[in-house]
C-alpha cells in the first residue's frame, strides 16, 4: 500500500502576512485557496529567474502575484501582492 501525497506546512514571511491582510477579499479567497493547494502537493506557478531562481510565481487574478519557495516540508509564502510592487 502506497502512502498519500505529503502535506507541507504553509508558512507566511512578514511581509507576506501582511501582503494577504491588504488583499481585497476576492483575491484573498484565491491566495488561501493556492496555500492550501500547493501544502497539499498540487505544483502551481512558474520558476524565476536569475537571483530569484529559487522561488516561484503565482497569479492571483489580473492584478495580484504570490511568490513562494518550496521545500520537502513546507511552503514558504515570500510575498503577496500586485504584480508591479511586489519584491522590490
């Protein structure tokens, strides 16, 4: 019997906390709802580049981005935000 998939534990930076307590509700629904997704093992977004190589990014609707780093163990919420201010 195989085991299931591994759950990561979501993790938020403080800036990332923050970023998801200034979202507008609707996008703020999105960004929990990718956290779960991505604890659960579900692979979203796309690889940076260059000195952001290691995390990645995902859209949250039109306007809004989530940048994360992915371990074995834990998904690390880096920054949330619109897409033109954030990590800067």
């Amino acid at each position: 019997m195989s085991a299931g998939p591994t759950r990561r534990r979501p993790t938020f930076t403080r800036s990332a906390a923050k970023g998801v307590a200034e979202l507008p509700e609707h996008v703020k629904k999105a960004c929990m709802n990718i956290v779960r997704e991505l604890a659960a093992g579900t692979p979203r977004g796309k690889k940076l580049k260059g000195e952001l190589a290691e995390l990645r990014s995902v859209r949250l609707g039109r306007t809004h981005r989530l940048l994360y780093l992915e371990t074995t163990d834990e998904i690390q919420v880096v920054d949330v935000g619109p897409r033109g201010d954030i990590y800067k």
